[in-house]
C-alpha cells in the first residue's frame, strides 16, 4: 500500500473525528447549560414556594402567641427546664 494515500486518508479521518468531536462537545455543553438553567428555574420557584409557607407559618405562630401569651410563656418555660435537665444529665 502507498505511505502516501494511507497518510493522507489518516490526515482527512484526523480531521472528521477532530471536527465530530468538536461540535459533540458544543452540543453536550448546550445541552448541559440547558439542564442547569432548567433546574434553576425549578429551584427558585421551589425556594419562593418554601419562602411563601415560611411567612405563612411565622404569621400563624405570630397570632397563637398573641393570643395565648401566658400559654406560649409556659411552654417556653417547661421547654428550657426540659433542655436544662437533659443538658445536665449528659
């Protein structure tokens, strides 16, 4: 076989696999981002609904202790000996 057209075909493969790869690259880097970005969307509209339920629950606990601030006092209370007993048998 010739050295020459064996060299040449090496050369022409060299660059079709150089090339292929090179746009399988692109097109997995685009596709990566397009993930990311998607989770990301999902993620933010995950933390805002996680936010909304927080605020929700803060005013709740807000208007129970308003409500019964003697209650709410005695449970801190009975919650703090709790610890400090547990702390001290520890």
């Amino acid at each position: 076989m010739n050295t020459g057209k064996l060299r040449a075909e090496l050369q022409q493969l060299h660059k079709e696999v150089t090339s292929a790869l090179a746009g399988s690259g692109e097109q997995v880097l685009e596709s990566s981002r397009a993930t990311a970005e998607e989770l990301s969307r999902q993620l933010r509209a995950a933390l805002g609904d996680l936010g909304h339920n927080l605020s929700e629950q803060e005013r709740r606990a807000e208007r129970i202790v308003s409500d019964r601030p003697l209650m709410a006092l005695g449970s801190a209370l009975a919650i703090g000996v709790a610890i400090g007993l547990a702390l001290r048998r520890a």
